[in-house]
C-alpha cells in the first residue's frame, strides 16, 4: 500500500505497533518481557556510590540499580529523580538522566531547560505566533521549558491547550514527589502509547489495528530477523552481533567490479539506519564496506550524514579506521529484537 500506514497489534502474546510507509516496514515497538523497564520510565531513586574511572556514580532504585552519568552536586543517599535513557546489557545497571522530559502527543515538556519553542517542522509563521501564544498561556508561572511538536500543525486549539495543560499537571506532580524510598513514578510508554505519541508528528493515512497478519507485518518481521538483507544485483548486507559490537558486511556478489562496489555501498549506507532501529541495536557498530577507491569515500560519508540525519536515535558518525573499516556509536535506546520476542 502506497502512503503511511500504523499497525497496532500483539506479537507473540506482546503488545506491538509497525510503522510501514509504502509498503516499506520503517520502524517497530514491541513491548518487552515483563520484568523489564520501559526506556522513558522516571523513577525516584538514591545515590548509591561513585563509579571509578566510568565518571558517573551507581543509584538505588526499587529493584536493581541505574548508572547515571553525573557525579557533581551529588552524595551518597541524596535523593534523585531520574529518567531511564534506554536498555541495559545483561548484568549492567540502568542507563538513567536527570535531565526528564515529560511527552505527550503534542508537546514536551522540560524540567530544567526554560523556554518556549515550537516544532521546526512548522513553516507557517502565522500558525507559529498562534502556537507561541498557545505555549505561554499554558506554561505561565512555571519555570519548566515546553517544546510544541509538529502534530500541533493538525489539532485544534483547545486540544493542544489540554494536552499541555495535562503534561505539565503531570511534571510539577512528580517533581514534588522526590521524598520517600526508590519507587517508580511514571512507566515508560508501551508501543501503542509511543506509536499514538512519536509516530503521529506526521498524519498517518491510515491506522489499522488486530491486522499483522493480513497486512504482511508478521513477514516483514521475519525477514528483519534474518541476517541478510539481499542488495539489487545479486548483492547482501551481512549484519551480525557479537558481544562487544555489531558487524555489517556489504557483499556485492557476482559482479566485483568498482562500480558495483560503489553502488552496494550506497544502497547499505541509504538503507542502515532503517536496520538498526528495526533490529533495536547500539552500541559500537563497524562496517566493513565493498572494495572502493579512497575518493570514493567522501561521497559514501555524505550519503551516510544525509541517511542518519532524520534518525532519532542518538548516533554519532566516527569514521574510517586505519584498516578502511567505518565506524559508528548509536544509542542503545530499546532491546534487540531477537530479545524483545524472545
């Protein structure tokens, strides 16, 4: 089907959203094993101790411990709110933030960060003064920030003005709730939650709900599980995961020469953000590209900029290494996929 379509539905007994633009599988939430805690979830939780060498300090929250990135104004058993960043590896503690953010399917609010700003992907400077003056009204008397986001561009007035109304009712509440033991104060959002709150910043053409399989959202599934991702002309992206990283090989199968080389490394470079959201991984990630000419390589870290540019994850291009092999840092913001059906 031709345009943007969101699928609500159950994988393996798991709740699941797809969003699939033209016919094209482009990202994927399923809801993780029980006893796992949602990214976005926002605890109160106590100062364990420092970290050596790792520049954060441990803090106790109400089953296991977070690893939160901060040391300076902190002690051991001060009382801290904080927000889960993304996943933990097997026997590692949380990744967690101070720094909170309070979404909604409007707006963002933003403890700590004042300010009043409105998506940039609304254009119309008439509808922007409307919205400013939508945001101030909302956020008068309060210290925390509010970012308007770009569904504002479709709603009505008054469902912005509640929807703001409601999430900064949400922050100031749990900003004064910091004394007690550890406790999880907000859950993170499930998959339809995020799909309704993230994926909506664009109207969807349609939302189908109950229909994986009779949209081909199960197929398209499997085929993310596979390790190969077949390129036109007989080529493959290889993307395996070891412990300390992930590996991506770009094949370019019978045709060896130069400019099929070329040609398969753009095809991967265009299509691998796609492919680490859908198969949830992070951490160091090296690729290993087809044999090309080193002045080829500009043309391909242009490619790779213009691809990872939209993508929502934290991701930070590193580059060539001395054995011609291009290395890329990227969030760990949701479990791997063959983990969250696992």
């Amino acid at each position: 089907m031709i345009g943007r379509v969101i699928h609500l539905d159950q994988v393996r007994g798991r709740e699941a959203a797809a969003l699939v633009v033209d016919g094209q599988l482009q990202d994927l939430l399923i809801a993780p094993p029980d006893d796992t805690v949602l990214p976005g979830s926002i605890f109160r939780a106590i100062v364990d101790r420092p970290v050596k060498g790792q520049g954060g300090v441990f803090v106790r929250l109400p089953e296991g411990s977070g690893f939160l990135r901060q040391v300076s104004g902190l002690a051991p058993g001060q009382r801290v709110l904080v927000q889960v960043s993304g996943t933990a590896e097997a026997g590692k503690a949380i990744p967690v933030t101070t720094r909170l953010l309070f979404k909604s399917r409007f707006c963002i609010v933003t403890p700590g960060a004042p300010g009043l700003n409105v998506s940039r992907r609304i254009r119309d400077e008439a509808l922007r003064e409307e919205l400013t003056a939508l945001a101030e009204a909302g956020m008068a008397r309060s210290e925390d920030g509010l970012i308007l986001r770009s569904a504002c561009e479709h709603a009505g007035d008054e469902a912005i003005a509640e929807d703001i109304a409601a999430t900064r009712a949400l922050a100031e509440a749990v900003q004064a709730d910091v004394n007690g033991d550890p406790e999880l104060l907000v859950d993170g959002p499930s998959p339809h939650e995020s799909a309704w709150r993230d994926w909506g910043d664009v109207e969807p053409d349609e939302v189908t709900e109950g229909a994986f399989a009779e949209q081909g959202v199960l197929e398209m599934i499997d085929a993310v599980l596979d390790t190969t991702v077949p390129l036109a002309a007989g080529g493959s992206m290889v993307i395996e995961t070891t412990r300390a990283l992930v590996a991506v090989d770009v094949n370019t199968g019978p045709d060896t020469s130069p400019a099929a080389g070329m040609k398969a490394n753009v095809a991967v470079a265009r299509d691998l953000p796609r492919q680490l959201r859908l198969r949830g991984l992070g951490g160091q990630i090296v690729v290993d590209f087809a044999p090309m000419s080193k002045k080829d390589r500009a043309t391909l870290d242009q490619v790779l900029r213009a691809a990872f540019k939209a993508e929502p994850s934290e991701t930070s291009l590193v580059g060539w290494t001395a054995m011609g092999l291009y290395e890329i840092v990227r969030k760990r913001d949701r479990l791997p996929l063959t983990e969250a059906l696992a």
